[in-house]
C-alpha cells in the first residue's frame, strides 16, 4: 500500500494471534492511520523515523546539481527540438547556506562539503552541535 494513501479497511481488523498486532508505517508520517480505530482494536501504531533522511538529502543533492547545470529548461527544450548549449557552474569550491540542520539538512550539508568540497553554513545550528559538526567534518568545512 502506498504510504500516502489511508489505511482502511482489513487492515484494522482483530489479528488471528491473539488479538495482537502492529501497524508499522515505512516512512516518517502517520496521518494515514486511524489511530483511534487502531486503539480500540488493540493495534500498536508506529512509523520508521529516519529512514528516508539519506534519500531526501540525496535529492536535495540533485536539485541543487539540477540548477547549477540547467538540466530541466535543457531536458524541456531538447523535447521541443531545441538545443541551446547554457553554461553551468561548478558545485566543487563553492558556498552551500543550509538553513535548517536537522537529520537531513546534516546529510545534504556531509554531501556538499565531502563529495563537492564545498563550504557549508549552517543557520539554527546550537553551539554543542556545531561542535560535533567541527568534529566530523573539519573546521574548514563547517562554519556555523
């Protein structure tokens, strides 16, 4: 069942072990579920926290390759039957802002500063996890 779409229907219904059962949701949201229904037919509710941090941050990731490149006015206009070379600009050396670093924006912000060698910023960042972000990236890599 996609994760998107509600949960109905037999899904709520007593399980054949003793009346006991789980209702695990791949992904970090859980508004699909009816968590009163469950609770009343004695069903744990619970979702995966985390798991997709590493493909979110990967996409951020790629959009950001995407505009630096103009990959989708190139990828559009190829389809018209249009083909004006643009001239892109290089990630490696440059300056990323990362507002917001939580799970994912810590992700993206390893991604560009690893993989790009690209200076991070980071807003909203505390004094103790600029710290570990010192740490496991280097001062050179990181300012907060």
């Amino acid at each position: 069942m996609p994760g998107a779409e509600p949960y109905r229907g037999p899904l709520y219904r007593a399980p054949a072990c003793g009346g006991v059962g789980v209702i695990a949701r791949f992904g970090v949201g859980h508004d699909g579920i009816d968590k009163a229904l469950a609770t009343r037919r004695g069903l744990l509710c619970t979702n995966t926290p985390g798991v997709l941090d590493d493909s979110v941050a990967e996409h951020a990731i790629n959009l950001i390759l995407a505009a630096a490149r103009h990959t989708s006015t190139v990828a559009s206009e190829l389809k018209r039957g249009s083909w004006r070379p643009r001239i892109g600009i290089e990630l490696a050396g440059g300056a990323l802002t990362i507002v917001g670093c939580g799970a994912i924006g810590r992700r993206a912000a390893r991604i560009a500063a690893l993989g790009f060698r690209m200076r991070v910023t980071g807003c909203d960042v505390t004094a103790q996890e600029e710290a570990v972000l010192r740490r496991d990236w280097g001062n050179g890599a990181f300012t907060g």
